[in-house]
C-alpha cells in the first residue's frame, strides 16, 4: 500500500513539474534572447562558448551550475525567474548531448532568483578557473 502511494506521489508531482514547465515558451524564450549569440543550434559564435554538448559538465560541480545563472546573459535578462528556469532547463535538455546525466536537478525560479542576483563580471577568466575545477572533479571520479 506504501509503495503504491508513493508511486502515485511521484507521478502526480512529475505532472505538476511538466506541467509547470512551458518548453514551447522556453524554446521561444531561447530565440529571442539567447540564439542570436549562442546560434539556433546552440553552436556558439568566436567569442561566445558553444552550449552545444558543453552545457552539461557545468551541472557537475556547484559553481558551475551557479555559473550558468551567473553570466551577464542570464543574470541580466529581461526574463523573470521562472522563465529563466524554464529557458536554463529547456537548454540543458536540448543541447548538453552526453554532457548531462538524464537525472540533472532542473533549475527552479527560487534558485533562480537566490543566484542571479551576483552576476559575473570577470566571465572568461572565472569561466577557465571553472572549466579547471570540473576537470578535477571529473579526474577525482
């Protein structure tokens, strides 16, 4: 009977989350404010980082899943934090590739807006300070 609940528990919170979570809005949200630095496909430009199979590894290690919410693009947006969330989220599924576990912990609009409010000025030197650790991380396991 336990386990039964429970189950029903889980699917009924998971369909709270999906509800909750717009990926039509979050794609929309995409190209209007990300897409035209980061490309349609995620790829990147010269002087910005491709998302494209990166994105994941930043979920791997506090800081860098702070980053993320971090960078001028996020922590300035003119999208309030649920959308921010839904458009962190919507990235991460559709462009980490191998990079993320199927099982990430999606952004929230409370993490959102606990984190965003100390935006990176720094971004490229903080970014390969970042890139280091995860490496070491990655090494130690």
């Amino acid at each position: 009977m336990k386990i039964a609940l429970g189950t029903l528990w889980l699917c009924l919170s998971m369909g709270a989350l999906a509800e909750k979570m717009n990926w039509e809005r979050a794609q929309f949200h995409y190209r209007m404010f990300c897409q035209g630095c980061h490309s349609p496909d995620g790829g990147g430009a010269t002087s910005v980082p491709p998302l494209k199979d990166n994105i994941g590894y930043f979920l791997e290690i506090p800081a860098g899943r702070e980053y993320l919410v971090r960078v001028p693009g996020s922590a300035t947006s003119a999208l309030n934090d649920g959308n921010l969330a839904e458009v962190l989220n919507w990235i991460i599924s559709e462009f980490s590739g191998d990079s993320a576990g199927e099982n990430y912990e999606r952004y929230t609009a409370s993490e959102i807006s606990r984190v965003r409010v100390h935006p990176l000025d720094e971004v490229e030197h903080y970014r390969t300070k970042l890139l280091a650790q995860i490496a070491a991380a990655k090494a130690r396991n």
